[in-house]
C-alpha cells in the first residue's frame, strides 16, 4: 500500500502553500492529497464562522479519506492546519500513521472558557488575532489584499511587530511609506496567484472568529492529550488528573514523537514559512458527499 500524506494549511495559505514539497514526495513513492481547507481557493466558502470549528474541518477531512479510500495517514500540518491537526489526532485517531505539526504546537482543551481578549492580556503576541476576529477586518483587508499579503509574507520585520494589538491595521491602511512590503519571502507570480485565490477573506478570518465555538466542542471530548516531549523541553501535563498518562502517541497509535527544530527554516513569528520544491495541478472533490474542497495532489505521480 503507497502511503498517504495528507498537507493541512494555515493563515493565509491554499494548498498551494506545499508545491514545493509535493513533487520530491511524489517521487519518493508517496500519495500526496494538499487541500484547499474550508473558506480557501477552490473550496466552499459559508458565511456563519460556527462552520469553521475543528470538529466539523476534521470530519471534513476524514470525509475525504472515506472518499479516496485511505484508512491511515501521515498528517502535516502548518500554522491553523498545525491546530487542526492536532485535533484530529484527538478526534479521529485511528486515521493516523503519523503527525506532523510545524510552527503551532498540540493545545490542550481548556476546562475553562478563556476569551480571546483574556489570551491577548496574557500574550500580547496573539494581538493581531483580536483585529482578525473583528468584522471589520475582513474588507479592510480585501480592500488592500496584495499589500497584506506583503504584510504576511515579508522578509523585513518592522519596527512595531505585526503581532501587536493594533499595528497590523495601522500599517495595511497607512499606505506604503514605511511599511515593509518591497521584499517578500515569494515571487510576484507566486504572490499574484495567492491575490487571485484570496479575493474573499470571509473564510479565512473565521478561523479567528471561533473561540468560544471551539471552547463548547471541547467540553463533549472524551479526553485530553498531553505531549511527550524530548529533555530540551518542559514536560506538559494533561489538564485533568485522568488522563495524566495518556499520550498523543498513545491515543493515535504511534511508535514516536519527535520534536524537532527550526534549522534550516525561519519560522518567523507569524509561523509562515514558505519552503522549495514543485507543485501540483489543481483539482477538486467533494469529501463524502460534504462540503466541496479544493486541492492540489491526489494520485500519484500528478503533478507539475
């Protein structure tokens, strides 16, 4: 049996994000499946944010594995598809012959409700995410798309970090006099293609717009995983004493996790990173008689 792989993107992404990879694992032997995840590209786009919850996305991809066929996983995610990854592992385990979470660790379930202006008293890092969450934001950015997606994909950090409460807006809106936009971490074309997927940013920005619906879909999850984590890093604990020795590698099945660093790749503090390679052509299906997705690697071998 070819194994699978299956690539979950993040903010803001498409499948698109992995045609670097696609190609070299193609011709390692692998099956690569890239969607468009709900919101994106080529993929259905509902208005109501309580459509972007984790539960529904991971049954939207384990849809799609019951559509091509495919009992097992090797499952890699980035950023929002890191978050979504580690959610299916704690829905839908037996799917899984491997993890891979890049940029965005597993976070545990919380048994208290913590808003998103309560998180960005604690992480002031998480700031932009309150701009995101705001209604506003969605044509403030539509109307100014390739100068944020600039923003997002700069190679120069600026002065006021992004991250910060308020700065993102102040530079997408103020015009191009000191901002950084000129040098970016991908070419026009490239770029051009992200423009011309991303014309609608509803989707997207609802991924912001859900933590208390995430919040309630935890609270009927039977348990809680924790991570096993190699001496460079601080052991977590599982936030309820009965699940203290359950594992993520326990509960999906796997023989190992490996914690790996960031040679060779910046992650900067966004968690976007764009890495070399080929990508692949597009396409689309609709998972198990779901929601319609996009992607961009189904059977093996098509590929550009």
């Amino acid at each position: 049996m070819v194994p699978t792989i299956v690539c979950v993107h993040g903010f803001p992404d498409l499948w698109y994000g992995w045609r670097y990879q696609i190609g070299p694992w193609v011709k390692r032997g692998y099956r690569v499946i890239a969607p468009d995840m709900l919101g994106y590209g080529g993929t259905e786009k509902p208005a109501a944010a309580e459509e972007y919850s984790m539960k529904k996305l991971c049954d939207d991809l384990a849809a799609l594995l019951d559509l091509v066929g495919v009992q097992r996983v090797i499952l890699i995610g980035h950023d929002w598809g890191s978050y979504t990854a580690g959610r299916f592992a704690l829905w839908h385990p037996g799917r899984l012959l491997a993890l891979a979470m890049l940029s965005v660790p597993y976070v545990p379930p919380t048994p208290e409700y913590i808003s998103l202006e309560e998180i960005v008293k604690r992480v002031p890092n998480f700031g932009y995410q309150l701009y995101f969450a705001n209604d506003e934001s969605t044509s403030e950015i539509e109307s100014n798309l390739d100068r944020f997606l600039r923003l997002m994909y700069g190679r120069v950090r600026p002065s006021k970090p992004f991250v910060q409460v308020g700065n993102l807006r102040e530079y997408l809106l103020e015009g191009e006099e000191g901002t950084p936009t000129k040098k970016v971490h991908v070419s026009d074309e490239e770029l051009g293609y992200y423009v011309s997927k991303l014309k609608s940013m509803q989707g997207p920005l609802s991924y912001y717009r859900t933590t208390k619906v995430r919040y309630e879909e935890n609270k009927v999850t039977a348990h809680f995983l924790s991570l096993v984590m190699n001496t460079d890093f601080e052991f977590l604990t599982a936030t309820l004493d009965f699940s203290r020795e359950l594992t993520i590698r326990d509960a999906c099945g796997l023989t190992r996790v490996l914690f790996l660093g960031n040679e060779g790749c910046d992650l900067d503090s966004w968690g976007h990173c764009e890495i070399e390679g080929v990508h692949s052509k597009d396409a689309g299906y609709r998972a198990g008689g779901r929601r319609a997705l996009g992607h961009g690697g189904g059977e093996r071998g098509h590929y550009e």
